[in-house]
C-alpha cells in the first residue's frame, strides 16, 4: 500500500522552498522564451531582414506569452502551481526544439510562427504570483512576489549564455540543452513543490472567473501601470541586442552580455520594489518608477557614447523597471480578492506582456536606417511612461481598496 506524502504546514523552510522552486521554473521558462532575441542579430545576417523583419521576429513570442497568461492565470486558480509549472515547462520543449529546426531551414515563416508558440514558455508568471501569494501572509507578499520576479532573469541568462553556447557547442545543440534544462526543472518541481495548506482549488467555469476579473476597475489600472514597468523590461530586453547593433554596431556577444547586465539589474530591483513597496507604499515606488523611466528615455535619445554614459543610462533604465514590476504587484497583491488573485494576475501580466510586444515592433517601423537613430520610438517610450506616473500620482488614488 502507498502513501501520500503529506502537504507541508506553513513554515519558513516550507515558504522557502517553494519560492525557490517556483523561482527556478520561472528563470528556466523566460530563458527558453527569450530564445530568439539574442540570436537576432544571426537571424537577420542568414536571412538578409530588414528592420521591421527583425522587430517582427523578436515581438512574436512576447504575444502568446502574453495573452496566454490570461489563460493559465485562472487555470492556476484551478489545478495549482505543482500541476501548472511542470505542465507548462513540458508544454514549451518541442517548440524550443523547432525553433532551432526553423532556423536551421533558413525559413522565415516558420521562425514566425514557432516563435508565437514558443511564447508559451512566457505565461509561468501568471502561475507564480497567486502561488507564491497562498505562502506568505499579505505583509510579506511584496517580498514574496519581488524574489519570485527575479526568475526574469532567465532573459539575462539567455542574453549572455544563447550566443556564447552557439559558439561552443553549436545551434542545434543549444537548443537541445534548454530543452533538456526545461524537463529536468518539470520533474523537480513536481517531485518537491507544493501548494500551500491555504490555497483551495476554484472549480468557477473559466470564462465567468475572467469577466468578474475583468470587470475590477484595480484590473486594468494595474494593468497599464505593468505594461509600462515589466512591458518596457520585456521589450529592451528582447530587442536591446538589435538595439546595440544598429545604433553601435556591436556583435551578437557583446550586446548580449551588455543585455545580460541590464537584466540583471532589473532583476536585483525587483525583489526591492516589493519590499520597498511594502514598507512606503506601491503608489511611491510605482511613480518613482514610471518618472525615471521617462526621463533615461529621453537621455537616450541623445545616443551617449558607450561605455559609461550609455552604460549607466541603460542600467538605470533597469533599475527603475525592475522597481516598478515588483511595486505593481505587490499593489495586485494587496487589493485584488483571493480567490480571484490569478485571473486578475492572468489579465495584468498578459498586459506587461503586451507593454513588451509593441515597442520592438514600433522601434523597427520608425528606425532611420540612414542615421541609425530611434528617436520617434524613444519619445513614444517616453511619453507612455510618462502617462503611467500621471496616471499612478492623480487616477488610481481615489480608487484604493485594501
């Protein structure tokens, strides 16, 4: 006769290991979704693109995992992350694997098209924010959420580490180790992680969950408030090698380990926006965030020279949205309704995303090829951050719940 291995009670080694784990998942996931923005710069050589070919080919996989966290926000809801992590992981292997396949054809279209689906990869964020939630009590849930966000640093590990493994061990060969990084972590988590003793399954049809969501004014202006901090995070990001290349005509390994250090940095702010945000407030560290975003947009479209000025404009830029990414959901944490904290975290992360998908897209319609310059796509960054800290200062404070 076999027993169950019982679910652990709420303590700090228990809250410990499952944020870790659930940390882990996410790194591995967006290091897998971020596979095609640092071998960009390869893509656009075989492949003869032009600009708006390589913003297209980049933005693609942020639209699947962006609305998909629509999705697998009220799923988690549902089954629980020990059901939805491992699902999710095994879920974005065979796409990880065709992504290299496409590649290898030279065919654009297909890079396409299995890079929507690789954003699957993209949606265990909506996972993890009401996991991590059900562990910790509401004032330490700034923390919670802001260590569990750190796992975006799975961009700056496929920054660095994608092009440099392309030269030592080969594209295809890439490939198959995140996808075989991908099955070990499924197996780990399902194996070690755990639900927390108070998260309960809701068993509300799907569409019904979303609407009431959806229907939260908190929804929506946390939603715009993401897209703004965590969407600018994804896009630089994404397109920061492109970025590097045509503005400075650096390589695929030098704009991805100067990628690397702005994800990084966003990383380390993130934890410190939900503890910051926890102790003076989401409002502040959210319009702190949003107006330094604004202001290091517009020193950018100065193009200061590499390497100390433009080094510190794009590691500020990084710090302020990694702060803001974690205020903004340590605010969702504090005012949206238990049981309904995945499918409004499903609706705002699908709107970070989206915040990410967009700017590639305008960076590369408006590039002045001529005199490799960004500026109109620069002043739109510019002016939607500088929406988002109107709108954090003047709209959202006479609409507070607690």
């Amino acid at each position: 006769m076999t027993t169950q291995t019982p679910a652990p009670v709420i303590t700090a080694r228990a809250q410990a290991t499952n944020l870790a784990l659930a940390t882990l998942a996410f790194a591995i996931s967006f290091w897998a979704w971020n596979l095609v923005g640092p071998l960009a710069i390869r893509y656009a050589a075989d492949l003869d693109l032009s600009a708006g070919q390589k913003s297209i080919l980049v933005a693609i996989p942020v639209l699947v995992g962006s609305l998909g966290r629509i999705i697998t926000g009220a799923l988690t809801d549902r089954y629980g992350g020990r059901t939805m992590f491992p699902a999710l992981l095994l879920l974005t292997v065979p796409f990880v694997l065709l992504i290299a396949v496409a590649g290898e054809l030279d065919s654009y279209a297909m890079l396409l098209v299995i890079g929507f689906f690789l954003g699957v990869g993209g949606t265990t964020f909506a996972v993890g924010i009401p996991f991590v939630n059900a562990w910790y009590d509401p004032a330490r849930r700034g923390f919670a959420t802001g260590v569990f966000g750190a796992g975006m640093g799975g961009t700056a590990l496929s920054a660095f580490f994608t092009p440099r493994f392309v030269d030592w061990f080969g594209y295809f060969a890439t490939h198959v180790i995140i996808a075989v990084a991908l099955v070990v972590v499924a197996v780990i988590c399902r194996m070690f992680m755990h639900d927390s003793p108070r998260w309960s399954p809701n068993h509300d049809p799907v569409i019904p969950k979303l609407t009431g969501a959806a229907k939260l004014p908190i929804t929506w202006e946390m939603g715009f408030l993401y897209a703004a901090a965590f969407g600018g995070f994804v896009a630089f990001s994404t397109y920061l090698p492109t970025y590097l290349n045509d503005v400075y005509a650096i390589d695929a390994q030098g704009a991805g380990t100067r990628t690397a250090g702005f994800a990084i940095a966003a990383v380390i702010a993130r934890p410190c926006g939900g503890v910051l945000a926890d102790k003076f407030g989401p409002r502040l560290i959210t319009f702190i965030s949003c107006a330094g975003a604004a202001i290091l947009a517009i020193w950018m479209l100065t193009e200061p020279p590499l390497e100390i000025p433009a080094g510190i404009n794009f590691v500020l830029m990084a710090l302020f949205m990694g702060l803001g990414s974690g205020s903004v959901f340590t605010w969702v944490a504090q005012v949206a309704p238990a049981a309904r904290v995945g499918s409004v975290t499903g609706i705002v992360g699908a709107a970070g995303g989206l915040g990410g998908f967009f700017p590639p897209i305008v960076m590369g319609a408006t590039y002045d090829a001529d005199a490799h310059s960004y500026t109109v796509g620069l002043a739109l960054l510019s002016a939607f951050a500088v929406a988002a800290a109107l709108i954090t200062a003047f709209v959202i404070r006479k609409q507070d719940r607690t």
